[in-house]
C-alpha cells in the first residue's frame, strides 16, 4: 500500500513539473516552436501577447490555443506539454 502511494505521489509531482511548448504553424511550413514555459497559463500568456494586435473578427482562442487569418492565411499557435510533438512521431524513431 505505502508503495502504490508513493507511486501515485511521485506521478503527480512529475505532471505538475512538466513544460509547456509554444508551436507556430503557418501555411505551407512546418510546426515551429516557438518558446518553452513552465505551466500552460505562461504559455498562454504568450500566444495572447502574440495575437494581442490583430482584429479580434480574425482571431479563435481557447486555452493554449489561437487560430487567426493574417494577409488571407490561416496561422495557428498551440501549447503542448513538452512530450508531445504536434508534427507526429519522427521517421524510423523508436
């Protein structure tokens, strides 16, 4: 019992120390990071900082998510824990 405890226990502490990734996807390119935070809220704050100056017509937000048109192109900004990788899992990886 102490043991699944102190499992469970350890699995929490590592979820709240996981990092945060701002990724940028642009038509017609790749997903970019953008920068890397300690919580999802920073990097929110982040994305809200970048869009901060476009019409708010243009502009989809969630938490950690933005989709915006700039000069006729879709832009999408998204915040991931730093394991996941919204370009998929690498060629030939294991």
């Amino acid at each position: 019992m102490i043991v699944m405890l102190s499992l469970l226990a350890s699995a929490a502490t590592a979820s709240a120390e996981c990092a945060w990734v701002r990724w940028l996807n642009t038509p017609g390119e790749q997903w970019s990071v953008m920068g890397g935070f300690s919580s999802l809220e920073s990097c929110d704050a982040a994305i809200m900082t970048a869009v901060s100056r476009l019409p708010p017509q243009e502009v989809v937000r969630d938490k950690g998510f933005s989709s915006y048109m700039r000069g006729g192109q879709l832009e999408r900004n998204l915040c991931l824990p730093d394991t996941v990788d919204p370009r998929g899992p690498k060629a030939g990886g294991r």
